[in-house]
DNA sequence: TGGCGCGGAGAACGATCGTTCTCTAGGCTA
DNA sequence: TAGCCTAGAGAACGATCGTTCTCCGCGCCA
C-alpha cells in the first residue's frame, strides 16, 4: 500500500465515521480499524487529530460542490439551473447516510475549540455562496448577490430540516420558496 | 440552598457551557465548579449526564419560544407577525453569545448516540413548526401549512448561516425571502 | 450533651482518548 | 548470508471524563 492509496484509505475511513456519528465520538483507532493502515502511519501523513479532521471538511467539500456542480450542469437552460439546486438536495437527502451538513455538524461541536475547523466551514460556506451567486448571475438576475444569499439560506435550512426530521420533504419546501424568492427578483 | 435553586443554577450552568463550548467538551466538573453545585448534588438531581443534557434541551425550548412569542405577539396586527420572527432572530444574532441553534447543535453532535437528545430536538423542532403554522394561519392564509414549512426552512436556514459567517445579516436575507414567500402564496 | 444523618469537598476508580514507544518480522543491499 | 531499515501490531502513557466513594463537619432531636 503506497502513501496516496493509504491517505484516501484514511480519509474515506474518517469521513464515513466522524459523518455519521460525529468527531468526538469516534477514536483515531477506530479510524485505523476501518481503514486498515497503521496507527504508526496514520500520524506520519496527519500529525493529529485536528490536522485529520481539517483534511476530512476540505475533501468533502470539494467532492460535495464537485457533485451538486456536475448535476446542476446538466440542466440545459442556465434559467432552471438555481432551482435544480434543491433538486439535487431532495436527492441527496433521500440517501440512507444522509445525516445534515457536515459542516454545520463540525462547527457546532469544534467550532469553538478549533481555528482551522472553524475556518474550513467557513471557507465551504462561502464557496458554495459564490457558487450560487455564479448561477443566479448567469440565470438573468441583474442584481445576483442578494438572491444568492437567500438561496444559500434556503439550502441550509433544508439541510438541517431535513436531517432532523428525517424526511427529504424540507427540500420541496426550499425549492418553492426559492421560486418565489426568484419571481419576486423578477426573473420567473 | 434549597432544591430549585440548585435546579435553577445547574441548568443555568449547565445551558451557558454546552451552548458555548458544545456539550462532549463540557466535563460535569466544569458544570460543578460553574454551579456551585457540589457534584453529589448535582447526580442527586440529574442522574447521568445524559438526563442533563435533555433537561438543559427541554428548558431552553420553552424559553427560547417562550421570548419568540413574546416579541411576536406585540405586534398589533396578525398579518405582520410572520415576518416579525425574523426580526426577532435578527435581534437574536446580534447577541455576543449567540452560537447558533441549540438543538441542531446538539444533534449534530449527539442526535446518533442519544435517542433521548434527539427526540427533544424533533420535539422542539415540531413545536416551533407547530408555532409558526398558527402564526401564518391568523395572518389569514387559506393553506398555512406549506407556507409555515417554508418559513422554518428559512428560520433554521438563517441560524446557522448567521452562525458560521458571524454576522446577524442571514436575518435579513430570510425576512426577504418570507416576504417573497407570503406575497407568492396570496397575502402580501 | 451526645449521637445521627445529611451535605460538601474532593479523592478514587475504571474507562477511553490522543499520542508515543517497543518489539518484532520481513525485505533490500553488500 | 549478514546487517539494516522500514513498517505493522499493539502495549504503554498521561490526561480527561463520567460516576462513585470516603471522610469530615455541621445541624437536629432525645
């Protein structure tokens, strides 16, 4: 097993565990269980648990905006792209470890005791804010930032809705609201 | 000190840490030492720190909507107070404590170990939606609920994004979009 | 006044955690 | 083949945590 095949052995062991049960919960050596690599190994490539936690937020958030980014994209008219946005939500919400916004997640139990936690959630909030305010820009909107913001709220909101309850419905709801937040910009 | 005073300042201890510094983090020492409680006491009244935490949950549920409604209510005319929500969350952020949603913190953190913990967050969760329904029914919708859904999307939504970037400002992008949201479902 | 029970302070206990250390086996080089 | 470097398995260590126990002093009742 070379470093890169260990280091993605880590992180997929890291990401399945602290996502659903949460970081303080689940041991490095539980990690090194499931990952199979050595405890000896695990802190050569990350030299704590902080640095493993950190590397975790930032590789999901470039797989999470990647796969929202490549379903978005398929839609045709660059119109109906900030709408299928909470299409790609209610999908992802459906799925049996859907479990909220690891992000979210991550704050609220680090977000104190960690700087660079705090800031790798940070840092995904804002991407995915310029992100959406890419999308409403190129949907028409003459003024895309404060739409954008109410669509990053929206999607939030479905997430942690949607985590609690345990239903994908918050993502219609999102998805309505945002309609309407979009025809009263004035673009339908 | 007599039973509920010492009730009244472990919750009050308790509430201040585990909102602050998230609840794994918060050892019952910590709680002890911030009460005034001696510890004997404090397993005298909740036995396990589990049973605390959902204390701690249920009690800030009833205040926190107990104030919602308040502000809510001084409003004179019922077609405002919908909106009037997100002017008290405003209020709310502003504060220098406030640290997000309780509850979706806690769940983030404890909703897979603790079914106790995560019933009284659906129970909050439902109450504020159960709150809000009434709300948008005595502003004289025909159909609150689909409505009501929405605008505790956007609460939720608000919060934590108001939580992570550190401003009050997701208040205002959520008062938006439910004004967007009431005058798309017939009553401006 | 003398014994008794309750409460407080804090030590103690067992478990767990993050992190490091030890020991050993195996493969490469000369 | 002999020596050495690496890596893995897992013990070990120090800290912390939830929880319980010990010890002591103070107030109450006969």
């Amino acid at each position: 097993m070379d470093i890169t095949e260990a280091d993605g052995r880590l992180l997929d062991a890291a990401e399945a565990l602290f996502y659903e049960h949460g970081i303080q919960t689940v041991g490095m050596d539980r990690i090194r269980a499931a990952s199979g690599v050595s405890l000896k190994r695990l802190y050569q490539r990350f030299p704590s648990k902080d640095v493993l936690v950190e590397a975790y937020l930032r590789r999901r958030d470039g797989r999470w905006r990647g796969a929202l980014a490549e379903y978005v994209a398929a839609r045709p008219s660059a119109a109906e792209r900030p709408l299928a946005v909470f299409d790609w939500l209610e999908e992802w919400f459906g799925q049996p470890d859907f479990r909220g916004c690891a992000f979210i997640n991550a704050y609220g139990e680090l977000g104190t005791a960690s700087p660079a936690v705090a800031e790798a959630v940070r840092d995904h909030k804002a991407e995915v804010l310029r992100y959406l305010h890419g999308l409403v820009r190129d949907a028409g909107a003459a003024e895309p930032g404060p739409v954008a913001e109410q669509l990053a709220v929206l999607a939030d909101g479905a997430i942690t809705t949607s985590a609690i309850t345990g239903t994908p419905a918050p993502a219609r709801s999102a998805r309505q609201a945002a309609s309407a937040v979009l025809e009263a910009a004035g673009f339908a």
